[in-house]
C-alpha cells in the first residue's frame, strides 16, 4: 500500500471505533489527527477544545504568526513544508546557552525561561507545549500578568508532576487553548496538533 493509502484506511478505522462525534466539526480533524498519531482513543474524551480555538489558531497562522514549543522533539515534529507555506516560524528556546545559564543561576527549569524570552520577543505566538508543565505553568502565570496573549496555546504536556494542574490552570484563562486533560499527551501530540492545524488551510 502507498503511504497515502494506509493513511486513509488508517482514518476510515479511527472514524469506525470513534462512534458518534458530538463536539463542533471543526475540532474532528483535529482530533483523528492525535489519536492517529497516538492509537490511543482516550484523546476523545481528554482533548478539550475552547470555543473557536481552532479557527483563531488557523487564522493566526494564516498570519505569519510564530509557533514556540517547550521541546526540540515538537519543533521538529511540525511540518517545515506547511509551515513555510505560511511563513510560520518555528521557535524552540531551550537548548540556547543563555537560558541554560539563566535557569542554573536563578534555580528555575530551562523551560521557564524558554517562556519567559519567547513571550518578550512574540507574546502573541502560538504556544505548543508538549512535555515541560513548567512551561505550562509559567505561560499562564504571563497571561494573567498581562505580559502574554497567545493566539492559541496547545496545553498537552506528559507524565505525573504538575501537569494535570498545569492543563486545569489553562484551561482556567481566557486564551484560546487545546488541552489534553490528565496526564497524557507529549510532544508528538502538541505538534500533531499544529500539523493538524496547518493542513485544514486553504490557500
């Protein structure tokens, strides 16, 4: 089978085991997106979507609107053709020498310095958090500060520590967001959701 064959037959499984889809249509491909990515079909219960957030995501990148990740993973997950297309920049802060030594010295995590110089140099991008909920945390905490209005933040960080509340903290704020209740998700998922994105645009 061609590439593109498994891909369509792949989607024609997840729409048969999915069942009934009750939320906006706009969200579904969005949706089969992740849990194509993942084989986990806890995403339709877990990932949440605020009014809107996937047409506001869309026209901010139409836009041109920079898209900032918490990982490398997540940066290199996001479609570089797509994003060109649009002139997205894809940003990822945390492997910079000045954070790395910022963070030690203040005794704060990479990632919460990694938001803090994203949001000075673009308060408006998209934030696609898939692992750090520091990250996460520090966002919201800019958002309420006033300092950062994201176009849409991808809420979706993994594992045990912080990050159920980091999701329950976001999805608290008034910014357009896509979370994923609980403890899944990861950076596959937060630029699955980009890429997501980035496909349904028309020219």
């Amino acid at each position: 089978m061609r590439p593109e064959e498994i891909e369509r037959a792949s989607m024609a499984v997840i729409e048969r085991e999915m069942g009934d889809w009750t939320g906006p249509e706009e969200n579904l491909p969005v949706l089969k997106r992740v849990i194509h990515t993942t084989a986990d079909f806890d995403f339709v219960r877990n990932l949440v979507f605020s009014p809107d957030a996937v047409r506001l995501g869309r026209e901010a990148l139409r836009r041109g609107v920079t898209v900032v990740t918490d990982t490398a993973m997540a940066a290199s997950g996001i479609s570089k053709p797509s994003a060109a297309r649009w002139n997205v920049p894809v940003v990822c802060r945390m492997a910079d020498p000045d954070v790395r030594d910022e963070a030690l010295r203040r005794g704060v995590t990479r990632a919460v310095v990694s938001m803090e110089r994203a949001v000075e140099e673009t308060p408006d991008a998209i934030f696609a958090i898939g692992n750090a909920p520091t990250a996460l945390i520090r966002l919201c905490e800019l958002v309420r500060e006033g300092a950062a209005r994201p176009s849409l933040v991808i809420g979706v960080p993994v594992g045990f520590v912080n990050v159920v509340e980091s999701k329950e903290i976001l999805v608290g704020t008034d910014v357009p967001h896509i979370a994923a209740m609980g403890r899944k998700g990861g950076s596959p998922v937060a630029s699955t959701i980009v890429n997501a994105l980035l496909y349904g645009m028309e020219p």
